[in-house]
C-alpha cells in the first residue's frame, strides 16, 4: 500500500494532481510506475476532496453566524 503524503496546502496538491495527470495522459510512463501516479493522484484527490467539504463547512458557520441561513447546494464559483 502507498504511503499517505501529506501536501503542505490544497493549491500545492492540486499542482501535484495536475502533474500527475499529464504525466499519465502522456502515455510514456511504464505500466508500474503509472499504477504507483496513479495511486497516488486518487490519495491527492481524496485529500481536496476533504479540504473542499472543510471550506464549505466553515462557510456554512460563517454565514449562519452573520445571520445569513442559507442552505442551498455549494456550486463553487458560479454567481
């Protein structure tokens, strides 16, 4: 099993992730070492995953506390 890494903030993870992804849509890498990139951009996506679920959390509190009882679905970024 891979080891879990930790990645220093979500922008960070998301430029590893995105690495990941060009390095596998290349094609070039061989089979193992693409099952290890692979492995490890699923562990980078459960990871902003969770960040993701944070942040909408702590916006929910926000806006309860400012007395703003909103409880729509997060859309993220669309106005």
């Amino acid at each position: 099993m891979a080891t879990k890494k930790k990645y220093k903030d979500y922008e960070s993870a998301m430029t590893r992730l995105e690495e990941i992804t060009d390095s596998l849509e290349a094609g070039e890498a061989p089979l193992e070492d693409a099952i290890k990139l692979y492995t490890e951009g699923l562990e980078i996506a459960r990871y902003c995953d969770e960040r993701l679920n944070e942040a909408e959390k702590k916006i929910k509190i926000i806006a309860e506390k400012n007395g703003l009882r909103v409880e729509e679905d997060f859309e993220g970024g669309n106005s």
